[in-house]
C-alpha cells in the first residue's frame, strides 16, 4: 500500500511555463513528454484523444480562461491488472468517444473532466474506477496527476454524478487501485448543460502499448492469447469454400440504438435505389438519421471530431426532393 500526498504547483496563466529547472515549456506536449521521462509508466488503460480532439478541449479550457491547463488523456481504469487488460483487449486501437459531461475540482488547484465513453460496443464503465481527464498544469508532477485521476471515482461516492447538479464538499478518504488517498477539503463538481458538452474521438490502449504520440501499438496478431480465444467470429465458410461476413456489427449496434427507425428508411432507401438514379433521392432520410444521431449519446462513437458547423449545415440544408 502507497501513501500518495501531493502539493500541486502555483498555478499562472502564460503562453509558455518555466518548470522547476528553469526549463520554459512552449506546448502542452512538450510537457506531458517530459513528465512521462521522469516516472515509469503506470498499467493504466486509458483513451487517447485525437489531435483535433485535444485542440478543441484546449480551446474549451481558453474559453473558461484555464489558459495554463492541459488536456490529458482519460483514464479508463487506474492501475490496471493483468485481469483488466484482458477484458479490454478486444478494443484496443478502436476508435471510441469521450463526452466531457463536467468538471470537479479543488481550490488547491487538481482538476478534472468527467464524462462518458462510448464504442460500438457500447458505453464502456468500469466497475470501480469513474474515467477522469485531468486538466494538468504543464508543470504538474505525475502525483498531481494521479491525484486528479481519482477525483471522479472518490466523487461518485458522495454524489451521483450522473445527476446534473451543481455540488461543493468534501471528499473522504479511498483506497484505488492499491493506493491510499487522503480526504480532500473545497472541492466542487459543476456540471456542464448538453449545448456546452463537448465530444471528442481517441483510441482505447493500455499505456504500456502507447507511443510517445499516444498511438496504440498494440498488434492483435502478435498476442498469441488474444489471437487464439477471438479468432474472427464475423466470418461465416459457406458451402462453396468462399468466407463471407456474417452481419454487419455497425449495421448491428446502430439497431440495438434509438435511431433504429431512421436508420432501417436510410438503408431500405439506398436498397431500393434503381439503376441510374441519383443517391440524392435518399438526401431526406438521410438528413433524418443524422439528426437523430446528434440528439443521442449512444451514437457518439459516430459524431465525435465531426464538424459540428458543417453537419449543421447539412441538417438544415434542403435539396430538390424537399420542395
């Protein structure tokens, strides 16, 4: 067991932050590089955002005047076990999103974005660990980071998180992953309303399997264990010898969804096309399931990193078949 008490650095606002050795970081790369030099890196399993994903949490932070913050990635299960690797191997390297829901925070300055995962699998929850994105100081130390890695999961003990309502207190003392956290004092949850929630795309990976630029390296095909119990279930031998895919797994979790509806009038539009008919013939329904996909969570995996502007433009946009 590890006693983890960490004094967070003076928090100032500038384009560029000296840290303890004098050293002026210019990016908050430069700085989540060096900070990873400096300690071993955890067995977490956690989401790294895309690059377009992170620019936009940036801005979401410039907008709140966090300009000395950072977007980290989120954390899915902390100091995972050997067990918990296995369970999410399935998905590593696929594209999942992250719905950043709220905000908790402490006066002393650690800070985190809370919100929901999703793939095509479904949303992804852990049993004992609330995902967290720490909103990191360049010149935060990996403690300060672990500490703000926990402020969901010791969050949800005091409040539902998932109910939208602003929260100030104090947070009790927790044992994650191993570790011991003391109790935090001024600590505040402030959700954020469904206009101001931002969703971004990253990749799900166990830390030991990511790349410096926050890529999965993990190969399927090279762990023998993984490789033996999956197999390819999608691929169906017919009589003939030929190997054809058996369902359409998009197709499939679109249908278990609210937009079940949409999505069978957009496929049976496309299906029933005739020869030379133009696909704006299905412009309609198509324009109905995207906007049945902007209104619902579950389909985040599918609009995460999307140009909201041009997708609104689509939405409202109106063609031949309209008039």
């Amino acid at each position: 067991m590890y006693l983890v008490v960490s004094v967070p650095v003076a928090w100032q606002a500038s384009n560029s932050i000296l840290n303890n050795d004098g050293h002026r970081y210019t990016s908050c790369d430069e700085a989540s590089t060096d900070r990873k030099k400096a300690v071993p890196k955890q067995a977490n399993i956690s989401v790294y955002v895309s690059e377009d994903g992170k620019k936009a949490l940036k801005n979401f932070l410039i907008e709140r005047n966090y300009h000395d913050r950072c977007p980290h990635s989120v954390c899915v299960v902390k100091n995972a076990a050997e067990a918990d690797h296995h369970v999410y191997k399935p998905l590593y390297g696929q594209q999942v999103a992250f719905r950043l829901k709220g905000i908790v925070q402490t006066d002393s300055g650690y800070m985190a974005g809370v919100g929901s995962i999703s793939s095509l699998g479904g949303i992804i929850e852990d049993d004992n660990f609330v995902a967290s994105m720490p909103f990191v100081h360049p010149t935060a130390t990996q403690d300060s980071v672990d500490v703000m890695l926990t402020l969901p999961t010791r969050l949800q003990k005091v409040k539902d998180i998932k109910e939208p309502s602003y929260w100030r207190g104090r947070l009790p003392s927790r044992m994650i992953g191993g570790v011991y956290y003391p109790p935090i004092s001024n600590v505040s949850y402030t959700p954020l309303p469904l206009t101001k929630q931002i969703v971004v795309a990253g990749r799900l990976c166990g830390d030991q399997y990511a790349d410096e630029n926050g890529l999965c390296t993990y190969d399927r095909d090279l762990d023998e264990l993984e490789r033996d119990l999956n197999g390819d279930a999608s691929v169906v031998v017919t009589e003939d010898g030929k190997e054809v895919m058996d369902t359409c797994p998009v197709c499939e979790y679109i249908k278990r969804g609210p937009c079940k509806d949409e999505f069978l009038s957009w496929e049976g539009c496309l299906l029933n096309l005739q020869d030379g008919e133009e696909l704006t013939k299905c412009f309609q329904v198509t324009r109905e399931l995207m906007k049945c996909y902007l209104k619902h969570e579950y389909y985040d995996v599918f609009t995460a990193g999307v140009d909201t502007k041009k997708y609104g433009d689509f939405i409202n946009s109106s063609n031949e078949s309209d008039k």
